[in-house]
C-alpha cells in the first residue's frame, strides 16, 4: 500500500478522510492545501495527514492498522511534498499523546495547549533562535508589547501605540510579517515605521512565523469555527507568553474590537490567560472621530475598494495618507479593489 494524494475537489474521498479522523476525535481543518492517505483494498482510508502552508496537521491512522508504520509513511510523504513547494521550515499540529511520535522523527516542541494540542518545529534552533534575537532590543524600565496587522496603519493603530508608549518606559511592537491581504507586508511594515518614527521608546519586530502566522493561527485570516479559532488563539497566546517572558514585559495592549470576530475572540483568551502568567492586558476603546465614526483599517479598505478613498482620509495619519495618494500605491490600491470582501472576518 502506498501513500496517494487526495485532492480538496474530490468530496466522496474527503468524507472518508473526515469519517477517519472523527474516530480517533479530531476534526477535519478547514484550511488545507493538501491531503493523501492510505487505502485498503476496499477503497478506505486507513491513515491520512494533511497540510496547509508549512503546517502538517490533521494525522490519523485505523485503530485496527496502527503499529504498520502507515504513519511514518504518511509524514515522509507530506515533508517532501511541502519541501518541493519550497517550504523548508516545517511545523506540526499534533496531540499531546503523539508529540513524541514526532520528536523521533526531528520535530523539537515549541508551545503546547494543555491536553489539546502540541505545536512543533523541524528546526532546533528555530524558535530558541528567534527570542535570542529579541532578547538583544531589551532595555531597562516596564515593557510593554503590541501585536498588529496594520492593514492598513491608521490613527487607531497610531492612538493604540501612544497610549502604551506613555504609559510604559519601553514598547515592543510586532507587526504581522506574512501577506495577508492586499496591502503587501513590505508596504504595511513601512507605513507603520513611518506612522510611529516620532515615539523614541518604541521598539519594532517582525513576528516571523511565531505570533499570528498562517502556521501558529491561520483562523486569523481564514474563517474558522469558534472550536478551532479558540485553540489556536490559545496556542498564539503560549507562544506571545514565552516571548513576553524573553523581553521582561509585563503588560500586552490590544485595541477594543466591536466587528471581528476573531480579533474579538482573541482579545477575550488573551484577557483570560495572560494575568494568570503574570500579563496585564490592557484592552482600549477605539478611537472616534468627532462624528462619532469608529477609527477602523476594514473601513478604510472598504472606502478604497468603492473608490472613494478620500471619505476615509480623516482615519489616517499623514504618512499612509500621502501614500495612497502617491502613484507607488496604484497596484495596491487596485488589488483593494479586486477584493470581493475587504472586511476582517
């Protein structure tokens, strides 16, 4: 028996896949890119893994086959899938009971939600690598952190990074390094330098593949059940407590949210598990202009979108302003306007 790729269009295979996983209690991920499995002779999944991006995830061997070694076969198989595409950098989703399982095979732990799941990489150094680099921008006095997409900065973002530069002696803010929309990474992370250049004690990172990445919380920007988004903003949640720990900070700031429903979720775990590690996460009403309008990047998405970027012009700061009039912005602004939907889920 060999390992066959199963393709996201073929829905009769698909079922079969998820009728395997739901009897050893997992639940079929809605964000894959890629499946196989192993078949018996009668056409039905005996062992099956999926991936999505650099993530392995979705594992399941028959309860009347394991002990073949299918499994090893099935991770052999999704590596070099995933290398051949380029990802060289691997990460797994895994139950507690099967993260050593993985160990063997050269996976090393970096977070884990107690009793639901085991997140690892195939790098030693990876993530132990990562929080030496931060370590080298601590500075003396309370840290304070922010974690951001910007997408794009305003001057809710800009009033979210005022209130914690003065109210803290250093703050470090992660901006989301992945692209994840249409306004590229490179263009966010510029804006956003440019927006906080005045602040002196405001310390920028990239958030790597750590902190709300496609690997760590792909529900961010992908709808997900609630189940789902809520492990995963659990296991952001670790990873942020374990960088938090490497910088001495001691409070997280987050922007109150009314409309996502992600964003929202996560500020609701962050708030439930950060002080229990001894976190303060401090929660700030939006911003309001004095019409009462909600400062908001998805409502400026959606001005550009509909063509009228200016009814919008008043929620951002000079910098991003200038840039959107600028002609440099004319492919971003026209992949805005190709978006169906410009709105945070």
């Amino acid at each position: 028996m060999s390992v066959s790729q199963v393709y996201q269009s073929d829905k009769r295979a698909m079922a079969k896949i998820k009728a395997l996983l739901e009897k050893v209690d997992i639940t079929l991920d809605e964000h894959l890119d890629y499946s196989c499995a192993v078949f018996d002779e009668a056409g039905n999944p005996i062992a099956t893994g999926s991936a999505f991006g650099s993530t392995l995830r979705c594992f399941a061997v028959d309860p009347a086959h394991q002990g073949e070694g299918l499994l090893n076969e099935v991770i052999t198989h999704l590596m070099e899938d995933r290398m051949s595409k380029g990802y060289l950098h691997l990460f797994v989703y895994t139950k507690p009971g099967s993260a050593k399982f993985f160990r063997d095979l050269g996976f090393y732990p970096i977070a884990e939600v107690p009793g639901l799941l085991v997140f690892l990489e195939n790098r030693r150094d990876g993530f132990s690598g990562y929080l030496k680099r931060l370590e080298k921008k601590k500075r003396p006095g309370q840290a304070a952190a922010i974690v951001m997409n910007a997408n794009p900065f305003t001057l809710g973002h800009r009033y979210l990074v005022e209130t914690a530069a003065r109210e803290n002696d250093l703050v470090h803010l992660f901006l989301l390094s992945e692209d994840a929309g249409p306004i590229p990474a490179a263009v966010r992370h510029r804006l956003v330098r440019e927006g906080v250049a005045d602040l002196e004690n405001v310390v920028i990172h990239e958030t790597g593949e750590y902190l709300i990445s496609s690997a760590t919380f792909p529900g961010y920007f992908l709808k997900s059940e609630e189940k789902i988004l809520r492990t995963q903003a659990r296991l952001d949640t670790a990873l942020f407590v374990q960088i938090a720990k490497a910088l001495d900070i001691t409070i997280r700031y987050v922007g109150h949210e009314p409309h996502s429903v992600v964003t929202a979720l996560y500020n609701e775990v962050l708030s439930e598990a950060l002080p229990a590690q001894g976190i303060q996460c401090r929660v700030i009403p939006r911003k309001q202009l004095p019409d009462g309008r909600v400062i908001s990047a998805s409502a400026v998405r959606q001005a550009i979108h509909d063509g009228a970027p200016e009814a919008a012009a008043d929620m951002l700061p000079q910098s991003t302003l200038d840039f959107f009039r600028s002609p440099e912005a004319a492919p971003v602004v026209a992949a805005i306007r190709r978006e169906q939907d410009v709105i945070h889920y």
